[in-house]
C-alpha cells in the first residue's frame, strides 16, 4: 500500500477537520474556521444548501485520485457515521471512468489498497450498468462505490437517459419504504411510457425503481474530478438529484464556486519526491529543426547519468510536431529523426488520434527500445510514464496548443524518489521561441491556467538551460545559468522624454502590434533594475502599472531561482536538535520521548468522560460532548449492528471496534485495550447510558475518546518537558551527523512564495516560503524587515525561512505542546546557525511565548557557543531595533 505522503496528509487532515467541524457549526462557519488555519480567508459558496461541498486542489502529479479513494472513508465516518458508505465517483470523461473503473476493482492496486485499508474486504465497485447486481443485503455491510461520468446523468429531460429508467430488478431496494422515505424521489411520469412501453397509465405516480433514485436513498458522498469542468446550473440540479450527503471536489485549477478547502503547492511536491523540478528551458528562435537537435543531445546527456544510478531509467524524449498543414508534420519529423539525427525506427513510436504505437507497450520494461515519442497535441487521458524528461515543442509558443499538458508529462518522477545525479532531478523543455522570457512567460501561464501551479511558484520554477557537457570528458559547465534578459510587455510605446541616459542605455524598445516589448540585460544590477522599474512605471497608464510590477517581480523570482545556494551546489550547516542522554545513548526529544518521560499510562488516572451525553429525539441524536452538540441523523436499521461481531452487540464487540478506531502508534494496545474496558464498563454501568444507544454514537464516542486519550497524552508530555528541559543537550562531532537537520537542495515545501520588490541575495532555496512584503494596508510587514536585515548581514552566509508544521524538512525544537518551528534560520560565515523567532510586539510572559524562549535558549546554552537563539521584536527593552538585536547576538 502506497504510503501517503505528507501533504497528501495536510490534505485529508484539512478535510478531516472540516466535517468534524460541520457537526457543530454551519458549513460556511466550518469552512471558514479550516481554511482560516492556513491564513486564508476565503468566502463559501452554499451551491447546494446546507449539503458540504468543498474541493481538494492538487497539482498535476500530486495524487488526487488516491486522495479521493482515501476521503470515501473519512466522509462516511465523519458526515454518515458509518463504515460502509455508498459513493458516487463522477469522472470528466469515459476514458477516465474506464481507468478508475479498474483501479478500483483491482486488489493490488494502491487505490484499491486505500480502501482496504478502511473496509478490508466489504468494498464493491461498480458501474452503472453493473449496479443492479448489487444485493440489498450488501447495502449497510459493505463500501459500495458507484464510478460513472457525469454525463450519464446531466439532462434536463430525465425520461431520456437510463439511469433515470424504471428497472424492475430493482425493486427489492425499494421494499418497506416509509412514506417520508419517498418523497424527494422522482414518480413515473407520463413522459416515461413512451420511452418504457412495459410501464402502463396506472404506474404514473409510482416510485421510480431507477438507478438515480437508489442513489438518493442512500445519501451517497460524492466524488467529483476534475471539478473545474462541472460548473453549469444543470450540474447543480443534477446533484441535487442524488440527495448527497457531502461533495468532494478534485482539481487542479479550481474556478470560481469551487469552495478550495486545502491546496497544494508545486514545491510541497517537488519535496516529496513526486515531481522533477525545475523545469529548465531552452528557448530556440532559429526554427525547430535546431529545437529537436538540442533535445537528443539532452537525452543523450541524461542517459549518461541515468547510468549512474542503482535503478534503471530510460529517458525519453516527448515530441509535439506540427498539426497537418505545418512545416513539422508528424511524419517530417519521423523522417527527419531517422535521416538527419541517425535515430532508428524502432526508437521512434507515434501517439495521435489515428496512430496509437504505444497500445500493447511497456515503456519501463528494460528491452524497451523506445525513446522518442511524437505526438501533436495531448497524449490520451491517464497516460503516464515517469521516464519522460524532455519535452520538445515543435510549434510556436504562441501557438502551440496543450503543450502544458505534454510538461505535465515529463514531471513525474522515476519511483517517486530523489535521484542522486541532480540532472534527473529535473524536467526539460525545448521550446520554439524568440527568447527565454518569451517562452517562459507563455508556459508559466499555461502552467498556472492548465495545471495547478501558483503563479507566485511558477517564477522560480522556469529556469533558464545551462550549457551541458555533451562531448562528457573533463571539462566542467558553469555553476549556474546566465542570467536571462527582463521582458516587458506594454500596451504602448513609452514615452521617454524624461528617462535619464542609464536608463534609456539600458533599455532597448521594440515597437509590437499590442504595443512596445521593453528588453532590459539581464546582468543589470537590482538597485538599477529598480531604478528602471520605476521610470517604466511612470510612463505607463495606471492601470497597466499592477502588470508592469508583476513582470518585474516574476523577473526577479527567477534572477533569484537562478543564484539561489541550493541550486548552485552549496550546502548549508547541520543544525544540532536538543537531545537528551537516556540510558548512554542520545535521543532527539520528540513528542513520544517526552510522553515516555512523563511515565504515561492511560490506566494512571480515574477513568472518565466528562460532557458525554446523549439524547434522543424522533429523527436524530445529539451528543453533547463539553458543551458542543453534535448533531447526526438517525442510522438505517442496517447500520445499527457492529459488523464485527455479527448480529449480537456486546460490550466487548465495542471494545473491539473502538480499539481498531483508536489505535495509534505511541499506544500500546494492552494498555488501550484495558482502558477501554474500563471506559464502557464506566459509561454504561456508572454513568447509565445504554450499550445500544452508545452502539448507534459509536464514531461520537471514538471522537470523544481520542480527545481525552490525547488530553492525557499532553499532560505526561508537559510533565517530561518541565521535568527534562534543563538537562537536554546538543550533539556534537561525530553525534551531529545522526542528531542534527540539515536543509536539503530540492526539499523546501513553500507555499503562498514571496514576490517583491526587492531582491534577497541570500536566502537559500530559490523560493521564500509565505513572506509578504506589504500589508493590505501597504505597510511593510515586520517579518520581511527582519528578513530584509537578515539578509544584509555581512555575517550571515545564507538563511532560510522556516517552513511551519513541516517537522521532515524544516527545523524545530520541541515545547510542552508541540514542535516550535523557528521564523528564520541562518548559516553564519564563521560556521555558528543563528536562529530566530520574530515577534512584532514586545516579548509577553502570558503566552507560549516564554516556553519558546526557554527551549530556544537552552538550546542555545547546550551548544557552547555554535548555536545562538535570538527572540527579535521589533523594539527591545533596550529600545534596540532588529538590525541590534541581531548585530548583538551575532557579536
């Protein structure tokens, strides 16, 4: 089973959390509070009433179909209090239904494997046409998964499509129904018997005994991919038809309505090892012949470090020829490969509409001989094939159609692992274009439009091609890529009277139909490319001016992407993390080390559940669990029995279930099991609530449960950190290698990428995780001057901004609560790491504040000398600025 990647967990967390919050608040209210967590404020769209209805976005390569395998279980838990949900699977297209289709059914498939995961073997997946082989008696005792295309559903006209058709077989779904049970589904109309002649004037008013409304009974959760396709009011209506219980949206690039729960950043892939980037490209203004040249020597070139690696790769050239009628057809670009670039045939395959020589070929097997595949616009849905590195678009940027599609292609990465050669790290395009900005700037916009990348991460993840060695031998290519020219475009020819010399020197206009393209050296200076900003911004029309700062900051992303440390090789220092010396051994304090400490043991205190109740009313229960009522509706019959234990509910079947429902790692299952028994024992004998009323709240009561297990859990965890602080300790000389962070090239997940004005010189990734450099307001923000200062440093080497929640790839120390993520780190020339935690307001004692100080400045005393801890704000006691604070502390 494939294991999920940590932002692939941020993911189901985010939605975790907000269905839980749906039991007490609103749904705008649940949503605001969960996206409200990640700094965003965002409104909801209620497009289906009260019904949840949010979308996950992830980039292309990120894994939404696995995603959505794994929400099925977590929406019937947490919307339906249920282990066996019915899901409604719409798909864009046949083809994709097809795929998903047999992902699914298939046992060794990972998506097949994330449900199994939930339901072991109670999974049935199934079509439309296969639907009524469904038995009643599978329906409360197994996951049933119903995969269809939205289109088999979209009309206005139901008597015209076959789902919404009267089948007699399934007629045992609709027996014993009460009447409340029937009143949202569709009656047999007149209109029905003239498309089913076995149906008779006297079936007019009957129930439907129809696909769609077997559906609307079971209050299906719905999963919809490619959400940004499906935005009609027909879609809307449609369903609505389904009587859904929640709607999980999946995309890429959400538009407007899509209620974005959690998004996914490029970089938080490219951490994960699931993506190569940067994507570098070569521009090519003398023609496609010398764009094709090119991307052979590059495959050649990555072959050879392809050699280097323990697991096989073949990289494989995708080719995008000219539509009928151009210079680079299909068939001259064939002929071409064989006579003038001496590539065999057996080399080549052609994947069009009307030529498909991929069918029936296995390109990772070792005796493949393909490593050219041509095509015109995008290959067939769901083709993927993680040894595809180059892209070489044939036809003119401005032209070219899905050639973002086909990039999207060559961004998977082999294994989903880092490469140890940095080359195959990354992905490459060679591109049809007048120059570098040109062709970059169309492709970060197709990337941003087509396939879900932040515009602020597009900037930095274009880079221009650095010469390869492609004759091999001794001679060594430069360390990092000239710097490209700045482009702007402008709606008119600028008027220039009032430029002074330098900057009329450095800037050259080209009259354009649109207007005038301004090319600007890229080895300009920034305080002079600021200079020429400025008198290009004054000669444009006000409304031009956002466009004019937005070239200028994606320039000066990619000025920075280009000298950024991580991309040249550099490496930064190890950072020892606080330990403690148990037993002679060393060991990183981490939340399990301090629980241990504090001695826990769930048996240790009374057993007890306060605010833990239950009342009944007529349709529906509420729990009340400290004072939040949670509301669920009333459970079919069939969902009232353990599936466990069969069709007798006991106290000890319960135990069962709630110990599969809350086992986790640091619990040891005889202690849980224990406490469990206690707990029942306790809730119905003591506290007189009755087995099956705590039967039918069973998820309620699994939640509760997990919220005093970890209220427990972060006593003891308070008890070690106080107990232990003063005794933790750094590692040092041969220690720090097993003991210590590092920052790693390739692994800095930044979400929301800082894009300004000015230029940081130092900062060590080539993008800088969420930092704004000017308040709604237009004030500079307290945390970019401290960076601002930091980064002119004459001591500091290079720094990081610190990514929170991100324990595998940013450094933290450990507090009584949590892991406390520093603002920014920094590597100073002498070798010593300073640290800082900003604060905007002087240093409070009434926060967590003071435990952050106190970890960080044992950390600091721990390390004699190789660490420093400053906690900055924005004036000291001392009346010191942050330029001080700093200046002091690094001496």
């Amino acid at each position: 089973m494939l294991e999920l990647k940590n932002y692939q967990q941020g993911v189901l967390t985010a939605l975790n959390n907000f269905l839980l919050a749906t039991r007490t608040k609103t749904v705008p209210e649940a949503f605001a509070a969960t996206i409200s967590a990640q700094g965003r404020i965002d409104p909801y769209h209620a497009l289906f009433g009260d019904v949840p209805s949010v979308c996950l976005r992830v980039p292309t390569g990120g894994g939404k179909t696995l995603l959505a395998a794994h929400s099925v279980a977590l929406a019937g838990k947490r919307v339906l209090d249920t282990d066996s949900p019915v899901a409604l699977w719409l798909t864009p297209s046949d083809a994709i239904r097809t795929q998903t289709l047999e992902a699914l059914a298939n046992a060794r498939h990972p998506y097949r494997m994330a449900l199994t995961q939930y339901f072991g073997d109670r999974v049935r997946v199934c079509d439309l046409d296969s639907l009524q082989t469904i038995s009643p008696h599978d329906v409360g005792k197994s996951c049933i998964i119903v995969v269809a295309t939205i289109q088999a559903f979209n009309v206005s006209d139901t008597a015209k499509r076959n789902v919404y058709s009267f089948f007699e077989e399934l007629a045992p779904h609709f027996d014993g129904l009460p009447p409340n049970a029937t009143e949202g589904l569709e009656k047999v109309k007149s209109e029905d018997l003239a498309n089913q002649p076995y149906l008779t004037a006297a079936d007019v008013g009957r129930v439907k005994y129809s696909l769609a409304n077997w559906l609307h009974l079971r209050s299906p959760v719905v999963i919809v991919d490619e959400a940004h396709n499906n935005r009609t009011q027909r879609f809307f209506e449609t369903l609505g038809r389904f009587n859904p219980s929640c709607i999980i949206e999946l995309t890429a690039t959400p538009v407007v309505g899509n209620n974005v729960l959690h998004h996914v950043s490029a970089q938080e892939l490219k951490s994960e090892d699931m993506i190569k980037l940067p994507i570098v490209l070569a521009e090519h203004p003398d023609g496609w012949q010398a764009c094709l040249r090119d991307s052979i020597l590059t495959r050649k070139s990555l072959l050879i470090e392809a050699q280097k690696e323990q697991e096989y790769i073949r990289p494989i050239v995708l080719i995008q020829a000219m539509p009928k009628g151009g210079e680079a057809t299909v068939d001259v670009v064939k002929k071409h490969l064989m006579e003038q670039e001496n590539v065999p045939e057996e080399e080549i395959k052609i994947a069009t509409g009307s030529q498909k020589e991929l069918d029936g070929i296995d390109l990772f097997d070792r005796s493949c001989k393909v490593n050219y595949v041509i095509t015109v616009e995008a290959l067939k849905e769901g083709w993927d094939c993680s040894f595809a590195y180059v892209l070489a678009s044939l036809q003119s940027v401005n032209s070219a159609k899905d050639v973002e599609q086909l990039l999207g292609r060559v961004l998977r990465m082999p294994y989903a692992k880092a490469r140890k050669q940095e080359a195959l790290n990354k992905a490459y395009a060679h591109i049809v274009a007048e120059n570098f900005a040109q062709a970059a700037s169309t492709l970060k916009d197709k990337m941003v439009q087509n396939m879900g990348f932040e515009r602020l991460d597009t900037a930095s993840l274009v880079v221009p091609q650095v010469p390869l060695n492609l004759l091999g031998g001794s001679g060594t290519a430069p360390k990092s890529a000239p710097m490209p020219d700045c482009v702007i475009e402008l709606p008119q020819v600028p008027d220039t009277q009032n430029w002074t010399p330098e900057v009329k020197q450095a800037v050259q206009i080209k009259e354009t139909s649109q207007g005038a393209t301004l090319v600007i050296k890229g080895d300009l200076p920034a305080e002079e490319l600021s200079q020429v900003e400025a008198f290009i911004a004054n000669t444009v029309p006000a409304k031009a001016r956002e466009s004019v700062k937005q070239q200028f900051d994606a320039h000066r992303a990619v000025r920075q992407a280009i000298r950024a440390p991580a991309q040249l090789g550099v490496s930064f220092a190890s950072i020892p993390q606080l330990c403690l010396n148990l037993d002679g051994h060393l060991e990183v304090v981490e939340r399990e080390t301090l629980a241990d400490l504090g001695g826990w043991s769930l048996l240790d205190k009374p057993v007890q559940l306060q605010g833990f109740a239950i009342q009944e009313t007529v349709n529906s229960f509420e729990i009340d669990v400290n004072g939040e009522r949670v509301k669920y509706r009333m459970l079919a019959a069939e969902q009232l029995g353990l599936n466990d234990v069969g069709s007798q509910t006991t106290e000890q079947g319960l135990v069962r279930w709630l110990d599969i429902e809350l086992r986790r790692p640091y619990l040891s299952q005889l202690d849980l099991q224990a406490y469990l028994v206690k707990m029942v024992a306790h809730l119905i004998h003591e506290r007189s609530i009755g087995l099956t009323a705590l039967v039918r709240a069973k998820y309620q009561l699994a939640q509760a449960l997990d919220k005093e297990i970890e209220r427990l859990r972060q006593l003891a965890i308070g008890q070690g950190f106080q107990a232990k602080l003063f005794e933790m300790t750094v590692p040092t000389g041969e220690d720090l290698a097993h003991y210590g962070f590092r920052f790693e090239p390739g692994r800095y997940p930044a979400r929301q990428c800082y894009q300004g004005s000015y230029e940081f010189q130092k900062h060590f990734y080539p993008q800088i995780h969420d930092l704004r450099e000017k308040t709604p307001a237009g004030k500079t923000t307290e945390e970019f001057r401290c960076a601002q200062v930091l980064d002119a440093h004459p001591k500091v080497k290079h720094w990081v901004r610190n990514i929170e929640q991100q324990p595998k790839f940013s450094f933290w120390l450990p507090t009584a609560t949590d892991y406390f993520y520093p603002d920014f780190v920094a590597e100073l020339t002498d070798g010593r790491v300073l640290v800082i935690e900003y604060k905007g307001e002087p240093y409070k004692t009434n926060d967590d504040s003071r435990e952050k100080r106190q970890v960080g400045e044992q950390w600091e005393k721990a390390s004699g000398g190789r660490c420093l801890f400053l906690f900055a704000v924005e004036t000291d006691d001392l009346g010191r600025s942050v330029a001080q604070q700093i200046a002091q502390k690094v001496g």
